[in-house]
C-alpha cells in the first residue's frame, strides 16, 4: 500500500511517500527555521503563510523522488492536530483535496502518535508492545504503547514541554532558535557544577514539570549577572541538561518496571540530543532494558512519521469520518 503524508503542524512543510507503513519512498521537509529565526520563535501567521508558499513544491518533489504517480497512492495521511490552527490547515487541506479528486481514502493523523511511529521507520521489527516517551518542542507524554493505535497515557508535563524548556534556557544565554541542538553540543564542553532542581522526580506519578526548572536556569543567570560574575554558558548546558535526563530516566524506567516491559521507545525532537540517548542506554544496560530513538531525521517533524501512523491507523479501520484541525489535540 501506497501512503502520501503532509505535515504542516509548526514549522516544517513536509510530504512523504511509504510503502507499507514502513518504507520510506521519499520524504521532503522545507523547513522555515531560518525564517522564525530573528524573532526567537514561531510566528503563527508567519508560518501559515509559508506553508502555502511551500506546499505545492514539496507535493512536487516527494512525488518525483518517489518514482511514483499520484495516481498509485492508496491512501492520503495528513496532521489534524495538535499544531498552530492556520498551518495544520494548509496540509489537512491539501491532503483531504487530493484524496477527494483521487477518489483514494483519506485519514487525519494526531501529530503526538506521529513521532512514536517514527521508530517504526528506524526499526523494521519493532512491534508494540513497548514504553514510549515522547519529547518534543510542544509536548512530553510518557505512554504505553498497547498496540499500533492503541495507548495508555501515563503522565506528561503539567506545563512546559521538555524543547520547550530547552530553547527558553537558550534564549536566556543568547543562543538562536531552536536551542535544544546547540545546547547540545555546548554541553559535551561543560560540566555538571551548578545544582538545578530535579521537579517531581520523587513524586507517586508519570507527570513531569519542566517549568520549575526552567525558572531556577534563569534565576541563576539574573544572579550571575547582578553580581557581575562570569556564566560558564557550557556548565549551565550540562547542568541544566543532566536535570532533564535524569527525570526523563527515572519516571520512565520506573513505568517500564511497573509494567513488565523491556522495550522504551523515545521520539520526538529532543530525542535527538545525544546525552538523553547515552544516558538512557547507560540505564538500560543495567536493568536489561532496551532503548530505541529514531534516525535524526526522523526525530524533528517530518512526512514520513505521518505515513506510518496514517497507514496503521486506517489498517485498522479507525479512519475518523470528519478530520477537523485540532490545535489542542491530546493523547487522551
Ligand atoms: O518534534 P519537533 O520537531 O517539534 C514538535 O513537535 O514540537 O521538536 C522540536 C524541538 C525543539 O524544541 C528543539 O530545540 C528540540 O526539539 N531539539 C533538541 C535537539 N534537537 C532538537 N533538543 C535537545 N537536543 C537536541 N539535539
Ligand atoms: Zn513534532
């Protein structure tokens, strides 16, 4: 089966084509970081725009890197949400729009199931059931994964998302967006010397915060910077990086062993940070856990993650009738 897959939800115009759910025949992301750059962030309208600029262009390439004419696809699989209202519209248009004039089905992808299915990609044999923690700029969900459409949501941040919280650190020390990469590599210079909280990471639940932590980086640069003292920006990285990982690890390895399963599946785009994936597989060589992350390209937003959860979904014939955007769409 043929699966063409939009997704539009932020700042990366994509379109892939998959055979079977699995098999990426292309997958081509403009992206607008460039753009969203000088203001520090996404600009809604700004991106809109951009994805309609972009979208027929993208369609183009993916089709012709595919090999395949339009008329061959089986099935369209869009992002209905969650996302930025006006930018999740122009794929889920476009999508429902070729569908209709190819007479071909067409199913609306939640973007959150999207990231998890990644991995489906990166790993040919990997089958549910497994732990997933997913880590990207607009969430943090740490679920069981029951089944390809089916989820138990455990926990997840009660305010910050986890690339949220690193690209508001970086903005503090004066670093572009998205700052979660660099943070990345200036981290591998530092050291882990100032003492950032680890919120909730005690607590009888899932959930985590990354709010508290976010405040206390920032209170320290204020100190730092009324006293006239140096900021090591390398040594605020690291700390602030290894208070990240070691909720991440102890929340989801303790949900691993509550359940019995050896599998832990990160995604999304923090997934890419290196310290989170050696540190996750420090852990599981200890308690005989394995780990899987995507390829980096399947981390961030892209197509092809689309496709794969738009394939699994209308296997099983959970195909929603009506796929209306919805920015606040949750795992629950
Ligand atoms: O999954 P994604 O592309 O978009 C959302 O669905 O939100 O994730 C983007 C986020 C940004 O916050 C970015 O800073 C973060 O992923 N990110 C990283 C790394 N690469 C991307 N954070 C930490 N380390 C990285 N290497
Ligand atoms: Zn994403």
């Amino acid at each position: 089966m043929k699966v063409l897959a939009i997704e539009s939800s932020c700042d990366e115009t994509s379109v892939a084509v998959l055979e079977d759910g699995r098999e990426v025949l292309s997958n081509v992301i403009a992206t607008q970081i460039n753009t969203h750059k000088k203001f520090g962030g996404v600009v809604p309208e700004v991106a809109s725009r951009q994805h309609v600029e972009a979208i027929n262009v993208v369609l183009k390439e993916a089709i012709d890197e595919a090999g395949v004419d339009l008329s061959e696809i089986d099935l369209v699989a869009a992002t209905k949400g969650p996302g930025l209202i006006g930018a999740l519209l122009v794929g889920l248009s476009a999508g429902k729009t070729i569908a209709m004039s190819m007479n071909k089905p067409f199913v609306g992808v939640n973007h959150i199931v999207g990231h998890v299915c990644a991995n489906y990609i990166s790993f040919k044999d990997l089958e549910p059931p497994f732990i997933g923690l997913i880590i990207s700029g607009g969430h943090t969900y740490l679920i069981e994964v029951n089944d390809y459409v089916d989820f138990t949501l455990h926990g997840r941040t009660q305010d910050d998302a986890v690339g949220e919280a690193f690209d508001k650190v970086a903005r503090s020390l004066g670093l572009e967006y998205p700052g979660g990469p660099i943070i990345d590599r200036l981290a591998k210079e530092g050291k882990d010397t100032i003492e950032f909280p680890r919120v909730m990471i005690k607590e009888n639940n899932y959930d985590f915060s990354f709010s508290g932590l976010k405040t206390a980086v920032l209170n320290y640069l204020n100190s730092k910077r009324q006293k006239g003292e140096e900021i090591v920006k390398e040594d605020v990285c690291k700390s602030f990086e290894e208070a990240v990982v070691d909720v991440l690890i102890e929340k989801t390895f303790r949900l691993a062993n509550e359940k019995n399963i050896d599998k832990i599946v990160l995604s999304g785009g923090v997934s890419a940070n290196s310290r989170i994936r050696e540190a996750f597989n420090e852990r599981a060589k200890d308690e005989d856990k394995k780990i899987f992350y995507p390829e980096l390209k399947l981390c961030t937003d892209n197509a092809a993650m689309i496709g794969s959860a738009g394939y699994y979904l209308y296997k099983a014939g959970k195909v929603d009738k009506e796929n209306f955007a919805n920015p606040n769409l949750g795992l629950d």
